[in-house]
C-alpha cells in the first residue's frame, strides 16, 4: 500500500511492506530547512562569544563561521530528519520498535546563504512497527516427564567437595627428593614440533600437582623419579582430540627443568577443620555441602524445564521478524558482550584477537541468539496480556514464564 501526502514543504511517500517493515521517502525543501537551520543557529549562537559582540549579538556570517557552517549544516539535516520522522509517525499512527534506518539519498544546504529555494533533502526511512503475531495451543505444551525428576546429591559428589575443601587447606614444604605422585613441581618446559619451538607450549616456574591429569597425558608420570635442578627432556604424542586442532596426533619434545618440589600434606577431617568452613562438625558440613549441591541441582532443574518449556511454546509461536528488530538485538547483546569482556579487564579488541575474529562476524554469529531473544520476548508479552497477567515490568515476564511451566507440568 502506498500513501503520499504533504506537509508544507515536506513530501513524504509511504509504503507498507511485508514483516511489519514501512518505507517512508522524504522530500524536505525551502521552508521546513529553513525553520530546522533557524532553531539549531538560535541555539548555537546564544553560546557564541566574538570580541566586541555580547553573546549572540554578533553580525550572521561572523557567528556562523564562529560556529562552523559544516557543523550546523550537519546540524540541520539532523534536526530535519528527526523532526519529520515524528511527524510521519504520528500521522501513519506507527508504532516503531527499534531505531529506524535512515539513508539519506540527496543533501544540498548551504548555512551562508539566506535564499533556501535550491535546499533540498532527501532521505528514506525503514521502520519496523510491532510485528503481527499467533500464540498457538500455548496450554496444550507437554514437556518430557524426566525432566522432573528428583536428582540428589550423592555420597560421591559430597566427598569429591570435601577433598577440595582439603586441597585448599593443604600444606607445603619443599623438599629435596625425588618426584612423587601429589606433589607439588614448579617447573620450565619448552615444547617443540619437528624442531620448532611453540609458545602455547612454552612456560616458565609453571606449577603442576603431579597426579591433577591436568597436562597432557603422560605428562606429569614422566616427571616421577625426577628431582629439584634436573634438565631432561621427554616425548609425548598428543591426543587425537586434543582440544588444540594443530596439536592433535602431534609428536612434541619436551625440555624441561624441575626448579621446586613440594610435598603437599592434607589437614585432618576433624572439628577444626569443619570449623574453618563455619561448621562444628564434619557431619554439618557434609550436610551443608549435600544441601548446597541439592539447590544447585534443583536449579538447574528448574532451568531445564524452563528451556523445554519455552522451545514447546515456540514451536507454536508464528512471528515474522524484519532486519531492523533483529540488527537492534545483535547491537543490544553486542553491547552487553563488551561490558562482559571488560568486566574482567581486557579490551574487546584483545578479546577479538584471542578469538580470531572481527567485529563484524562476532555480530553475526549473535544472529541466531538474538532472535530467539526477541521471540521468547514476544511470546512471554502476548500470553500476559492474554491471561491478564499484571505486574511491574521486571515482574510480568517471571510472572508469565511460571504460569507457562504450571500449565506444562500440571499433569
């Protein structure tokens, strides 16, 4: 469908496209620049300060070329554009759900002359309104009964805990002797393929518990029998599935130089130790450590249900999505990728090295994620306000998503 209308000097087609997309082609001439010009210089040049001139006092073309006339032509377009983008909004009565994209196809202004007849902008505008959407049989969603289920920490799990809580609480003392299994080693080593040294596998006062499985395999066992200042050197074959692509399958030479040797002692289970994690007895803190495992357990039940549950809603859930809405997410996790990156102090473009990556396919690949945002987003808001469900923003999606799992687990 195509409209066309005027609105003093502004010539605006419209069109409505699929996927709730709508194309506006603009037209500004003579008037509507000359207001947008008028209103950014007023602005500008009440802070302009010439000698000789109280602010905003000075001659025109002193102020303008004070102000910079590239700058306020940049201004105008600006401000022509958003104040014509408002209009076309209100009158189309469009809803717009992300940033629209804005091309602008042909600028022509000039902030020193006075005669506006030859000033002319045209720009196109993509504006994505609120999709149009199905619910589907969203009660009708069954999850897998197994997903339920109760799941308990076990005897193993705790121990496995307590035997960390132990480690953490070790002793060491160096001594001069040979390598045992569960010491502690600090050593050099330089790994090389075929004669090339290879700086992922090179290090220095690198620390190994001998026994952790924590090096490549075979690593560790040929250090046994070693002591404090030997230089050796060993060969190794690296896993097939290595989780280095360029290491798998690969032969590499070992030198290595033992510089420490540490024998780790383990703390007694007693009430002393319980009482350095808060409890009084062994007992408690097995207890506390079962608890803890059960919760963590439960939520991650609860997650997995939930994950079941949304993707069941979704295959009932029919959306179209356009670009706009879905370039806007990519930008949105995009953002929070980076805040996350730099939350642990490296810059992202240390983080774009590290992966190998520009910015661009880090943008891409956040495709698929993102529409699956904007889907679960969607569908939680189309079922509270067919259930009625109210609350605070924050509140309704939480809300929704456990009315969902009730629906889906009540029988």
């Amino acid at each position: 469908m195509r409209k066309l209308y005027n609105k003093g000097i502004m010539h605006a087609k419209i069109t409505r496209k699929p996927k709730s997309l709508v194309l506006a082609e603009v037209t500004l001439t003579g008037d509507d620049l000359a207001k947008s010009f008028e209103e950014i210089f007023s602005r500008h040049n009440q802070k302009v300060e010439i000698k000789g001139f109280r602010p905003g006092k000075a001659p025109r073309m002193m102020s303008i070329e004070k102000i910079g006339a590239n700058f306020l032509s940049a201004e105008t377009m600006d401000k022509a554009i958003n104040d014509s983008f408002v209009n076309i909004i209100k009158k189309e009565k469009i809803n717009p759900v992300a940033r629209p994209k804005i091309s602008v196809k042909k600028w022509v202004f000039d902030s020193n002359n006075t005669n506006r007849e030859n000033d002319i902008l045209e720009y196109n505008l993509e504006i994505s309104e609120f999709p149009k959407m199905k619910l589907g049989e969203y009660k009708n969603i069954k999850i897998d009964p197994s997903l339920r289920a109760e799941i308990k920490a076990t005897h193993d799990e705790v121990e496995k805990i307590i035997d960390q809580l132990k480690k953490q609480q070790a002793t060491y003392t160096e001594v001069d002797r040979k390598i045992q299994n569960t010491d502690l080693v600090e050593l050099d080593y330089e790994g090389n393929v075929k004669g090339v040294v290879k700086e992922q596998m090179t290090s220095k006062n690198h620390p190994l518990t001998i026994g952790s499985k924590s090096f490549v395999p075979g690593f560790e066992e040929k250090l046994i029998g070693h002591k404090k200042d030997d230089e050796f050197e060993i060969d190794l074959t690296f896993p097939k599935d290595y989780y280095a692509q360029e290491f798998q399958a690969e032969k590499v030479k070992f030198k290595i130089k033992i510089n420490l040797v540490k024998e780790v002692k383990l703390p007694e289970l007693d009430n002393v130790f319980a009482g350095k994690f808060g409890h009084s007895s062994i007992a408690n803190l097995k207890k506390a450590i079962r608890e803890s495992l059960n919760k963590e357990k439960e939520d991650m039940k609860k997650q997995k249900i939930e994950s079941a549950v949304l993707e069941n809603a979704l295959k009932y859930f029919k959306v179209e999505l356009n670009d706009i809405i879905i370039e806007e997410e990519q930008r949105r996790s995009l953002e929070s990728l980076k805040n996350r990156v730099e939350k642990q102090g490296i810059k992202f473009e240390q983080y774009l090295t590290m992966m190998k990556k520009d910015e661009k396919i880090v943008f891409d690949e956040l495709k698929n994620q993102a529409i699956k945002n904007i889907e679960v987003g969607l569908l939680l808001g189309e079922i509270a306000r067919a259930e009625k469900i109210a609350g605070k923003p924050e509140e309704i999606a939480r809300k929704t998503l456990d009315f969902l799992v009730a629906e889906a687990t009540r029988k």
